[in-house]
C-alpha cells in the first residue's frame, strides 16, 4: 500500500495554515476607518505656508500642504531628512517654518515633552502646530508605543505655547468602538467566518452616536465643567499656537 512520505505530509500541512492564516488575517473592505479624521483635520488647516511634516502615516499631506518638508525614521516615503526613532530634530533652524504638522507620532517617543519643545523651537513666532495622537486605540507599531494622550495631558504638553486653538477628539465614542473592533481585524487572526460580520459591525457602529446627547469627562459629577466633546475618542487632536 502507498503511503505519503513524511516530508510530503509536512509541505502540506505548512501550506494549509498559511491559507488559513491568509483567510484569518483577510478584509473584505479596503481603508482604516480612523484615516478619515485626519483628513478632515488636514483639510480644516490647509494652507500654502512653509510646512515642515514630522511622520506621516495615511494621508497624502502634500495636497493640504503643498509647500511642505518631510521628516521620517525612513526614507520610505521619501523623506526630505531622515532622523533617528527619537525624533530628535537638531538639525532644523530654529524659527524656519510657519506650520507644523504631527500626526500617529507623539505616542511612538518616549520623550513627548522633548519633542513638543522642539517643534515650538522650529516655529516661526505665532507659528501653528496641527497635532495628533493615540487617545483609545490599539497598541501599536510595538515596542515603540509609549503613551496615550487625554485633553489634560495635552494642555500640560502645551502649557507653555501662547494659545490652544482648537483641543477635540477625533471621534465620537461608538464611533470609535468600530475603529477598534476594524483594529482587532487589522491587527488579529480571527476566525475567517466571523470576520465579514466584525468587519460588518465595525463600519456601521458610528451610527449609534446620533443617540448620545451630552459627553462627560467622570461618572460622578454631570455638571457643566464636565461637559466634553467626546469622552473616548480614538485620537486628540489640537492646533496650538507658538
């Protein structure tokens, strides 16, 4: 009687999990729910002013800022100056630009402060920084995920800037349980029937917000000082002024 070759056996097995791996890791909608928010961040503070960009992830920046300067870890999206995973920015003028823009950096350093303090250097005098960073959302980009940011850490960060325009979550709270549950897909193997339904859920969470009337920052005082506009936000987002 023939029998399968041990070797023949094993090629076989490897090759079923990878289909099942492929099967579990597959989506069936293209795009990250989350990239929307920063669109219209972009969008809200288009401007034709020297721009210098620290990190981008998502959005095609170059159209809201078309006068602008890349800095990255890499050159993989050809960086105009590449600088080491600390984001120390030594080598820029101080005072040389009039916006800048941070988006899915400030919790990748573990010095946030170091690197607020030195984008504020490179601002021009009333210069503008447009910022965003990790609020709820998944780890990430590990092991470089040090922090999550809340409005109060923010207003620490930028104690020393002159105004903060403009202080938001990115996203309504059920909006964001759908970017996380598009998170757990993104970043899971899930049992490949289950992910068209999660994947399902996940898009058509956000339309549970219409319901949500008034947002606090505690469970136990609902008074007027604690009124906020979101209260689990996937990102906080500012403009800060220099």
């Amino acid at each position: 009687m023939e029998t399968t070759s041990p070797e023949l056996s094993g090629k076989e097995q490897r090759a079923k999990r990878t289909r099942w791996q492929k099967l579990s890791r597959k989506n069936y909608f293209g795009g990250k729910l989350s990239t929307k928010n920063l669109v219209r961040l972009c969008q809200e503070n288009a401007s034709n002013s020297r721009t210098i960009i620290v990190h981008t992830e998502d959005v095609d920046y170059t159209e809201f800022f078309p006068n602008s300067f890349l800095v990255s870890k890499s050159d993989r999206k050809n960086a105009d100056l590449v600088v080491d995973t600390h984001y120390h920015l030594d080598a820029i003028e101080s005072e040389s630009y009039d916006i800048v823009l941070c988006t899915g950096l400030l919790e990748h350093v573990p010095d946030p402060q170091r690197l607020i303090d030195d984008m504020r250097r490179i601002l021009k005098p009333n210069g503008k920084l447009i910022i965003s960073a990790s609020a709820v959302f998944s780890f990430h980009e590990g092991p470089e995920n040090y922090f999550h940011f809340t409005p109060f850490s923010f207003k620490l960060l930028f104690k020393d800037w002159s105004k903060i325009e403009d202080l938001r979550g990115s996203s309504m709270p059920f909006e964001t349980i759908g970017i996380l549950m598009q998170r757990i897909l993104l970043q899971c193997d899930v049992f490949p029937l289950a992910r068209p339904f999660i994947e399902l859920m996940a898009r058509s969470a956000r339309f549970f917000d219409v319901f949500v009337t008034q947002q606090y920052d505690t469970t136990w005082k609902y008074t007027d000082d604690h009124k906020i506009d979101s209260m689990m936000p996937s990102n906080i987002q500012a403009v800060v002024r220099k």
